[in-house]
C-alpha cells in the first residue's frame, strides 16, 4: 500500500472521526435545550407552588380572623340570651 492511499485512509478516518463528534455535540446540545425547558419548567412550577401557598396562607388568616369574630358575636348572643328567662 503506498503512502498516498494510508494517507488518504488516515484523512477518511479523520473525516469519520469529526462527523461522529459534530454528531455528538448536536446531541449534546439537543439534551441541554431540552433540559433547559424542563429547568424552566420546575421554576415555573415552584413559582406557581409559591403563589398557592401564599394565598393559603391568607386564607387561613383570613378564617382565623373570622373564627375570632364569630366567637366574640356568639360570646356577645350567650349574653344577652341569658338575661332571658323562661
């Protein structure tokens, strides 16, 4: 085999060797975006969890306070019930 024909094998197995990596760096690059997307995604998701907590957090204020009023109303109705008599 000459030296012509080792040479053009080495450069075609170069050749192949490139393709194979440029191949993998799409691949790469495709998982990456991808997990971006999911990346977003969870903060998305935490961002939204966030939300709901807060909210439950000023609806449970929001009952405690109201739980407190209809207490002092009823303590204020025993009261007044009570100077009743049958």
């Amino acid at each position: 085999m000459s030296m012509a024909s080792k040479a053009r094998e080495s450069l075609n197995a170069i050749l192949t060797s490139v393709g194979q990596i440029q191949d993998m760096n799409t691949q790469i690059a495709t998982a990456a975006e991808e997990q971006n997307a999911v990346a977003q995604e969870i903060n998305q998701s935490v961002i939204e969890v966030n939300g709901l907590a807060k909210a439950t957090n000023e609806n449970a204020e929001s009952t405690e306070h109201s739980t407190k009023q209809l207490s002092s109303v009823m303590e204020s109705l025993s009261e007044i019930t009570g100077k009743f008599k049958l």
